[in-house]
C-alpha cells in the first residue's frame, strides 16, 4: 500500500518541479515588451488618454520579480495643451511571485524616479486629471472610478517617490503652486493597516520636512470619511504639526477637527476648501491664544526680515506702494476669527480680537470688527469693493474709547506722558484708489479724536525738534514746568477728497493755558498750513517766558517747520510788558484769555463744535504803529528762546 502512496507523492512532486520549471522558463524567455501594447490600449479605454513607454520594459526574474518600465509619460486632457500630464524617468515595481498564481497583486516596492506631474484645471474648474473614456475628446464625462473592491486583490508595502515635481495651475487666477520632491515614503503593510509616511521637499520654495501617520490605503479608496491625518516636523525651519480629520465632498474638502502648531502657535477649528465654480470658497471658524504678524510670512522671519521693503524714499508718509486688492477676486471666503492676542506690530498689539469678514466676488465685508486696544475697546467696520480693479473703494467705521494715551503716544515714538488721560477715537470714511496714499488723498468723512483730563509730563522732546519748537510757541511753560495738568484735547478732521479745512477743530486746554489751531491738512501732497491761538487761563501769573500771538505750522508732514509771527508777537509782548509793569492783567486782552467763543465756552467744546466759535481777529489787537515799543523790544527776545 505504501509504494502506490510513494509514486503518488513522487508524480505530484515532479509535475511541481515541472511546473516551476516552466513558469521560470517562462518568464526567463518572456519578453515583457510583448505586454506594452495590451497594457496602453487598457490604460486608453480606461482614461482616454495615449501611455507611451519609450525606454521600454525589463523583467528581473526572481520569486519576486521586478518589473521596471522606463521614459514614460501620459497624456494631457487635450485643454490643457501639448505637454504630458505625467512623466517619469524610471517606475519599476516588485511584486510576490506565489500570490499572482491566485489572481492577487502584492506589490512589495513601488518606486518613481524623478516623476514630473503637471496638474491644472481650466477656466470653470475642471481638473486636467479627470479621466474621460477612450471615445471622449473634450474629457468632460465623470471620471473612472476604481472600486474600492479592486483593494482586495491589491496591496503596496511601500511606495517611494525620488527626485519628483508636481505642479498645479489655477485656470481661473493662473496662479501656479511648485511642489520640489526630494524623497517621499509610504509604507504600508496592508490595505486596512494605517499608512506611515515621511516627506522632504519644498512647495513654493518653502523648505518642508514631515512625517507621521495616515488613515488606511482602503479607507481612502472607499471614501469612508473622515479620514486621520497626523504628521509632525519642520516647515519654513519652524516646529509644525498637523492634525485633523479629513473629508471630502464632491468638489469641497473639509477638515474639522483641526488643530495647526506651528512654532509657538496653536490654532483650532475647522477649514473647508471648494475648488471649481466662478471662484474657489474657503470657509474658516479658527481660534488662536496668539498671534504675530510678522511671523505669519511662510519662509520664517528671517525671510520676513530679509524680505522686507526698502526704507520709503519719497516725499510721502503714507506709502504709495499698491496694495493687492486684486486678490479679493480670486476666491470667496467665510472667515471668523477669534485671537487672544495679536501682534500687528512690535507696538501697535490687539487683545481679545473678534473678527467675521466674508468676501464675495471681489466685496470684502466686516460687519463686525472687535478687540481691546491700548487698554480701551475698538469696534469697527469695514467695506472693501474691488469688484472692478480700476476703481476700488474702502468704507469704514470706527470707535474706540477708553484708550491709555500713553500707549498710544508710544506707538507714535513720543516719549513724554500724559498719565491718566484716556483717548477717544471715532472714524467714519469713505475712500477710492489702491494703496494708502490713494486713501487719505481721497478719504471723505469725519475723523474725531478726543483726550480726557490728566498730567502731562513736559520737556521730553529732542530739543530743536519740530515738536519741541511748536510747544515752546504756543507754551509758555513748556521749558519751565515738569508737569501741568490736561484739562481736555480735541482734534477733529472734516474731511473732503483727502483735505481737512479746520476753523479751530484742533484744541489743547491746560489749567494754565490754552490753544487753537486753524487752517488746512491736504493730505494729496501731505502739507499742512496750521495757524495756532495760544491763550492764557485768566487768574495765571503773567511773569512767563514767552507767549507768541499767533504760530504757524507749514510745510510738508515729513518735515514741517514752525514759524512765530513777528508783528503779532510783537503787539502782545509789548501788552505783556504793559501789564508787568502797571501790575494788571486785564490789558492783555481777550486773544490771551481763556475764550474763543460763547461766553464760558472753553477751546475744546468749540472744537468739538459744541459751541460757537467767538468773532474777533487777533490781529485787531495789535497797534496801529508796526513800530514795536520799548517794552516790546525788551520781551521780544524771550519769544524765541527755546
């Protein structure tokens, strides 16, 4: 019985050993380049589009043959121009011999050298990688879907992309984003298991190196959302990571959960992309505990820094540099914001910041701007229509109250204080043109600035400095006194196609004096004409060093001069003079009082416009003779000392 049994196995084993034999035979003497027309006229029916394999195809025989294909390329969609949608210098795939006896496909490595992929979308968001069939010419049908089943008879252990670019143009904005490849790996153990992958390479010359982990290779396929992305490293040299829960719905891509790291920074929420249509959408619902301006440049601050625009040469304050509000066209977006802390500058810094702006075929609406600033609170408004490119216009409303003015006078590098004074702000604008400079030169409306009483601490200006050559003008007690106390100020702009025509809106009252300005603010060629009232609060000693008439301020704002009007000056130093030696005060008359309008108004109630501004020139008070007297000449001196 036994040696039946024995010829059995003996016969079985030597109908396998034939059977290796002549597979191995068989693949030994294949010549795989017979399988490079049946595999591009399948690819052709499948998508539509001609594969060509011009370095032809060899087959290392082994239990886990190699197959390598070389030059290959496929193409375009015939919009998308003459240049292939694909390329690759060298693909070459391992596979397990056994399993392709029962129809399985194990891919052990799959590797792509040096790929270029070109994609794009045209005009109305079509994606040049939409396969259509073999019988389409405009590529418009849905594109082929490989069923998630067709997983079951194929698994990659790992894939590897080396030396590789890919590249994405907008149709609609022409914008193109580069994607530089040095060295990408997924490995995979099998279909269900979760998909470890490590990336090097730059996107827009930015520098990125991450890697972590995916959801499963057969999660992706069967579109079972959401899907886990959770990837750590550097990008721009900076500390990243990202994690999230992705989505995908027809054209729109969400992820929410999100949560951003990027350095110091950590931003939550959730972000959806929809791609196609007349415009992109983005839609954001994020918030962050900080957040610094200066640092949001994606190649790292020290590209800001090296980035950084050259010092304004021009005559101009506000920059004439365009701003690119062409951008607003591109995409519509949904975004809310809320930001504990946000750095605008390295002084200018926003707390508790609240903002929703949406942006609509090129109109960008905040209805609803809010934060703390300088200690106080700031709700605004804001309207940008960019709709048509040659004639964009800003609106905005304002207000802020209750502002620290010593904060504020910091930012604008002012180094006396005025401790315990709070500011007001009240803005309402409307503006054409493009850049800051086209703003104020065409800026209507109204701008209101008011300042609450306190201490101002003096004689802290550069001496000889413009600002220092203006209080030593219009005050007094500007080098005599450490200290006085603010009672009020008010600085407030009617402004008309980028002019402030100013009767006595600008007033400044201490408990020892005060003063007015009038004239013109044109900020179309930044210059300014002010004409400054000085006036003494009744019962202040008259034994001062100087009180000038009337002061100009003119010229350019990068460099105003102050000028003292000699005539005027004269005339009230020589009643100065009169009143010293005859012991009253009631001789230097009203132009040097507290007034300028309705009895008991003060100067910054008529500037507020509460009440009206009294009629009298102050040029009626000098003498008929432009002689000055003896005491004049005697006081005069002391007009100009600083």
């Amino acid at each position: 019985m036994r040696r039946p049994i024995v010829w059995i196995l003996g016969i079985a084993a030597g109908l396998a050993v034939l059977v290796v034999v002549g597979v191995a035979v068989f693949i030994a003497t294949f010549d795989v380049n017979r399988l490079i027309g049946p595999a591009q006229a399948r690819v052709k029916t499948i998508t539509g589009r001609d594969l060509v394999i011009a370095g032809g195809a060899s087959l290392q025989v082994s239990l886990r043959p190699k197959l390598v294909v070389s030059d290959v390329s496929l193409a375009n969609a015939p919009w998308a121009g003459a240049a292939p949608l694909a390329t690759a210098k060298r693909i070459a795939v391992q596979l397990e011999l056994v399993p392709l006896l029962s129809g399985r496909y194990e891919v052990i490595h799959f590797e792509l050298t040096e790929p270029v992929i070109a994609l794009a979308t045209d005009a109305q968001g079509r994606g040049n990688w939409e396969f259509g069939t073999a019988g389409s010419h405009t590529g418009a049908e849905p594109a082929v879907k490989t069923p998630a089943g067709a997983l079951e008879a194929l698994s990659i252990d790992a894939l590897d992309v080396v030396k590789g670019a890919v590249s994405y143009r907008d149709g609609k904005s022409g914008k193109v984003t580069a994607i530089a490849i040095d060295a990408l790996s997924l490995a995979m153990p099998d279909a269900k298991a979760p998909i470890h992958a490590e990336f090097h390479g730059k996107v827009d010359a930015i520098p990125i190196d991450l890697k972590g982990e995916l959801g499963a290779l057969e999660t992706l396929a069967a579109q079972r959302w959401p899907y886990p992305v959770d990837v750590a490293g550097k990008i721009a040299n900076r500390d990243t990571k990202l994690k999230t829960q992705l989505r995908v719905d027809g054209r729109t891509t969400v992820f929410d959960p999100l949560e951003v790291a990027v350095g110091g920074y950590v931003l939550k929420g959730h972000v959806a992309f929809t791609s196609g249509g007349a415009r992109p959408r983005l839609v954001v619902d994020a918030s962050t505990e900080t957040l610094n301006v200066a640092d949001l440049h994606a190649a790292g601050p020290a590209a800001t820094k090296a980035a950084a625009p050259a010092a304004n040469t021009s005559r101009f304050v506000f920059p004439e540099t365009e701003i690119p509000l062409g951008a607003l066209r591109e995409a519509d977006a949904d975004i809310k914001l809320l930001i504990g802390r946000l750095a605008l500058s390295e002084r200018f810094v926003l707390q508790q910041v609240d903002a929703h702006f949406t942006i609509d075929n090129g109109r960008l609406e905040a209805p609803a701007l809010k934060a703390k600033l300088f200690g106080g609170s700031l709700t605004a408004h804001l309207a940008i229509d960019a709709s048509r490119a040659a004639d964009p216009t800003i609106a905005v409303r304002a207000n802020a109250n209750d502002m620290d003015l010593a904060k504020l006078r910091a930012l604008l590098d002012i180094k006396d204080d005025v401790p315990g004074s709070r500011v007001a702000l009240s803005l309402d604008l409307k503006m054409h043109g493009s850049s800051l400079h086209g703003w104020a030169s065409d800026a209507s409306g109204s701008a209101l600035m008011t300042v609450s009483r306190g201490m101002l601490v003096t004689g802290r200006f550069e001496r000889g400095g413009v600002l220092d050559s203006l209080l030593s003008a219009i005050n007094p007690f500007h080098h005599t006194d450490t200290s006085t106390e603010l009672l009020c100020a008010v600085a407030r702009l009617p402004l008309a196609h980028g002019v402030a025509h100013i009767d006595r809106s600008l007033a400044i009252e201490t408990t020892k004096a005060g003063v007015s300005a009038s004239g013109t603010i044109d900020f179309r060629n930044e210059t300014l004409d002010l004409a400054y009232n000085p006036q003494l609060r009744q019962g202040i000693s008259i034994d001062v060093a100087q009180v000038a008439q009337l002061v100009r301020l003119q010229g350019s704002f990068r460099d105003p001069k102050v000028h003292v009007d000699a005539m005027a000056s004269a005339a009230t130093a020589a009643r100065i003079g009169a009143a010293i030696g005859t012991g009253g005060l009631s001789v230097l008359g009203k132009s040097l009082l507290q007034g300028g309008g309705q009895a008991g108004a003060g100067l910054c109630e008529v500037a507020l416009g509460k009440a009206a501004p009294e009629s009298h020139d102050a040029a009626k008070h000098a003498p008929a003779s432009s002689t000055p007297s003896d005491s004049a000449t005697k006081t005069l001196p002391r007009l100009f000392r600083h």
